[in-house]
C-alpha cells in the first residue's frame, strides 16, 4: 500500500451522491454567486440608479405632464407614477431574470466552458440549469426589492396591497428566466439570437405592453399581461 | 486480485457514417497507470470522454467502477477526476475559488475543501497565485490548476487528455514531474497522448491507437521489444540521396524506415551495424545511434509518425 493510499479518504468515502442528488443546483448556484459577487458593486449601483433615473425622469417629469394635463387621478384613476411604478417593477424583474440567465449560459457553453467542466462533476445537466436559474431569481427578487422600496419612498405606491407587486413581479422574471434557458440551452451556438430577441422583442414588449400607458385605453382588445397584472396589484 | 476498474468490450462510437472508437477492447486496474497513444484523431478524447460518463457509447460494453455511466452517469463522474484536452477553467474565478466550486459540485464540506486547497496549492506549486485571476495564468499554471482540481475529490481515476499539449519544454517537465509523483503515489492514472516520450515517462501499460483502432498493446518496453529492435541508426544523406540509399542498405539490417528526411535503420546493435556500413563505403551527411522509442513501434504499425 503506498503512501497515498493511507494518507488519502478517497472519494469512495469523501463523496456523497445521495447529497448532490438533493443539493447540486445550491451548489451551482453558490458558483453563481461568487460570481456575482465579483461585481457586487456594480449589481448595486444599477439596482439603485437604474430605477432612481426612471422615476425622476419619466415619472416624475413626464409624470407631471400628464397629470398636469389629466388631473392627479389622470391614468386608470391614480396618478401617473403610480401607473407607472408597478409596470417598471415587473419589466425590471423579467429584464433581470433574462440577464442572469441568458449571460451564464452563454458562458457556460461557449466562452469558457464551464458547463463542461460542471458536466464532468456528479452534476447532471437539469441541476445546472436549475442552479444557475435559482441564482438568477435570487438576483431578481434583490432588484425587485431595491426598486419597490425607491417607488414607496417616491409616493408611487397608493394601496395596502402594494407589497403582492413584488410577487407578481418576481412571477414574471420567473417566467422570463425559465423560457429564456431553455432557448439559451438550445441555441448557444447562436450568438445573435440573442441581440434579435433583445431589440425585437423585449424591447417593443417593454415599450408597448402598456408600461409607460395603459392598453386598455388603447384598444378593445381584453389584454392580460404581467404588466396588467403587476398593476392591479397596486392600485 | 480485485476487479479492474474499467473494462472497455468492443467499445464503439459513430458519428453518422464515420467511426471515431471502433471495437476496442481493454481492462485498466487499480493503481495502474494506463495510456492511450495515438496520432491526432486517433479517437483518444472519443474513448476518454465515454470513460468520464459525458458521451454515450454507440455500441459495445463499457463498466467503470463496476457501473455502467448509461445507467449511473452521476455516480462515476463522482469518483473520476478529469482534466479534459482543453482546459475549462473559471477564467473570471481566483485560483483557490476555482478549486472551491469544484469541491462542491462534489458535495464536499467547506471545511474540507479548505484544507484540500493548501495541499493542492503545494502540489501545483500554486501557492503564490492563490488570489489569482485564472485568466492571469500562463498555459503551464492553468494546466497544473485543471489537474489540481481534477484532485479535489481524491477520485478513484484520475482522467487525463493531453496533458501536456500546447506547453513549451520547461512546463511540460515541471507537469510530468507532477504527474510522475501522482504515479509514484498510487493514483489510478488514465492518459492520452501523442507524445512518445510522455507515453514512455508516465505509463505503465499503453494502448496503440490509430484511425479508431487499438495497434497494439503492451508496456512501454514490452512494444519496443515485440515490435522494434533495441537501437536504431538514423541516416542523413541528403533528400535527393535517401531513398537510393535506402535500397542498398536493405539488407544490412533487420529492418528498414524512409522518412522524407532521413532512413532508420533498426538493429539490436546499432555501433556495429553503423561501422560495418561507413566500411561498406557510404557517407551519410549525419549520422546517429539512438534507443528505439515507441515513436518506432508507431512507424513500424502504421508506416507514419507519431507526430505529422
Ligand atoms: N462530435 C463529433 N462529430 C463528428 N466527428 C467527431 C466528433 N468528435 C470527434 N469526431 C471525430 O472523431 C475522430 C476522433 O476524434 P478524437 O477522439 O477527438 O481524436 P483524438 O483525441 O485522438 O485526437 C476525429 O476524426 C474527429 O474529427
Ligand atoms: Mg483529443
């Protein structure tokens, strides 16, 4: 027997597969972490200026347009920042959710392929992603919890029940997120889907989905979407 | 005599139409430290990446550690330690965070992994970029990380492709000094290569492959003695000159190899058989008595060099 032998437990001992079986997502994403944390100030610096800069200036100054022109109770029957606040939130949620999830993914298989190295663990591969979209929630509800507290002390939250924007909001970037890895998983080798999907489509969903006005003022169409949804919350 | 830890039967991989693993069979046992030899493309990574449970088989039966990586993917990669051709490394992460996360997809404790660290440090002579970025690292410190954290979990088999391809000299032997020690200590080594001289250095048991193929078989010295002659003499006499010079000395020896450059002439006595041809009347431009290699083994196999 040489040395190394006793000296060593060996992974025989070492390993125990029955705990990743339970906890290899955590684990993947305490990996995640880490990496965020390598950038922590940047991470807090954009979950505060970010929303600060919406609402001082489409709130607050377009905001004093419209309610200039349509009275305090000018949209939907509240004022425009409180119109506005709940649907911020939720596009903050699924923009959040997108980033941290479409980024490592895109890392994982193609920049330094950490996937693989992942892949090579106990790790399997539902684990991975599950790890990396946990980490990417965590995130969100970080963002989403910065921004709502910016829209109380701004006034933009009217009603007892405003705090469920937060859910409601946490449920969309959940959505979001989880769509978004598995298109990320499937068309890695597809960089400028990515650029598409960020222009085309989140973009005019963002715009037009009724976040900066309401929809229903604009057509008949009976809309229900997560921004809909965020607002009812609110007001 | 226990079990061996992977036992390969007609092991196969297809892509489409094209074979890269074709019906090799090979059993590698615990504490010993196997090779897989071969020119580019011979299917080493094919063949290692079935082995670490990453890539299914087409055909064929494969066990590692008694399980079939089909059915218990997890539970082998839980035992295995790999270092892939390429490295995978966390280029944003610090060296002893690299090593961190990889203890825990493992499932080991902090606390362990902590300790584990300081050791592997040692062992990758690492201990001075411990706060490195990995992107900072040069080729040779990212090698030696990639094996260090191949050791996190202190696996059954460590899993090596190329180790040392892509090195200058001085890190190559710095990394074989390493591996040497793992060997030396016991570790269950597999290995590919293209290099003959890490085959001869690091293995004890090898593998011959080319085009999805297992040539031959053997230990490093039992190759040479099966398929080559103790010494060999390497002659230069110009491009234009070799081939007719190679006819004539046919017959002076056992065997005979034209390079573009150079013929080899194979004999168990390499000094004689060099005097008795500068006597016979030629005048090679250079001339050398060197040991036979498994690079000759290769050449005598195939017909082509290790290394194109
Ligand atoms: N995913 C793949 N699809 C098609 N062919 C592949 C794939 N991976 C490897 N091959 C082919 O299989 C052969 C063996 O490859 P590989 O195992 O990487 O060889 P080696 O590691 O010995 O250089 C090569 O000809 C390679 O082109
Ligand atoms: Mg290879």
């Amino acid at each position: 027997m040489s040395i190394y032998e006793r000296t060593r437990k060996g992974s025989l001992t070492l390993v125990d597969t029955k705990r990743i079986h339970r906890f290899g997502a955590l684990f993947v994403s305490e990996s995640r972490f880490k990496h965020m944390a390598k950038w922590l100030n940047g991470i807090i610096t954009q979950a505060i200026a970010n929303p600060l800069l919406y609402l001082l200036s489409v709130g607050v100054g377009i905001g004093s347009l419209v309610d200039a022109n349509q009275g305090s109770r000018g949209v939907d029957g509240v004022p425009y920042l409180t119109f506005l606040g709940p649907a911020l939130l939720a596009s903050t949620a699924i923009q959040g959710a997108i980033d941290e999830v479409v980024m490592p993914t895109l890392q994982g298989f193609k920049w330094n392929k950490n996937f693989f190295a992942m892949n090579a663990t106990p790790l399997t591969g539902k684990q991975i992603a599950n790890g990396v979209y946990i980490a990417a929630l965590v995130r969100v509800a970080f963002t989403v919890a910065i921004y709502w507290i910016l829209l109380f002390f701004f006034g933009a939250l009217k009603a007892g029940t405003a705090w469920l924007a937060i859910a409601v909001a946490m449920f969309a970037g959940a959505a979001f997120g989880a769509m978004m890895l598995a298109i990320a998983g499937k068309v890695v080798k597809e960089d400028f889907f990515f650029s598409i999907l960020g222009r085309f489509i989140i973009m005019p969903l963002f715009l037009f989905s009724g976040t900066f006005y309401p929809t229903l003022n604009n057509a008949d169409i009976p809309s229900t979407n997560w921004m809909d949804l965020t607002a009812l919350a609110c007001h | 005599m226990s079990s061996p830890l992977i036992v390969a039967r007609q092991l196969t991989k297809t892509y489409g139409e094209f074979t890269a693993v074709d019906h090799i069979d090979f059993d590698v046992a615990k504490g010993e430290s196997f090779g897989l030899l071969g020119p580019n493309g011979a299917g080493k990574s094919t063949t290692m990446r079935m082995i670490g449970a990453t890539l299914q088989r087409t055909s064929g039966e494969l066990t590692i550690l008694g399980k079939d990586p089909e059915k218990l993917g997890p539970q082998i990669r839980a035992h295995l330690g790999v270092v892939p051709q390429q490295d995978n490394l966390d280029g944003e992460l610090t060296v002893t965070e690299n090593l961190y996360i990889y203890g825990r997809y493992f499932g080991l404790s902090k606390k362990f992994i902590k300790n584990k660290i300081e050791e592997l440090l040692e062992f990758a002579q690492l201990e001075e970029k411990r706060n490195v970025k990995v992107d900072a690292l040069s080729g040779g410190m990212k090698r030696r990380l990639t094996i260090a954290r191949g050791l996190v979990s202190e696996p059954e088999i460590l899993m090596l492709d190329e180790p040392t391809t892509g090195l200058d000299p001085q890190a190559r032997h710095i990394l074989w000094d390493r591996l040497f020690r793992l060997k030396e200590l016991g570790v269950t080594l597999l290995l590919t290569t293209h290099f003959m001289d890490e085959a001869e250095q690091l293995c004890g048991r090898l593998i011959v492959m080319d085009k999805g193929k297992i040539m031959a078989e053997g230990s490093p010295a039992e190759l040479i003695r099966k398929y080559s002659t103790k010494e060999v003499v390497e002659l230069r006499f110009g491009s234009e000159k070799n081939a007719e010079m190679a006819e004539k000395l046919h017959d002076t020896c056992d065997h005979i190899e034209q390079l573009p450059d150079r013929i080899l002439l194979y004999s168990d006595d390499g000094e004689t058989l060099l005097s008795n041809i500068m006597s016979g009347g030629a005048h090679p431009i250079t001339s050398l008595v060197r040991r036979t290699s498994l690079e000759d083994v290769f050449l005598k196999l195939t017909g082509r060099s290790l290394v194109e």
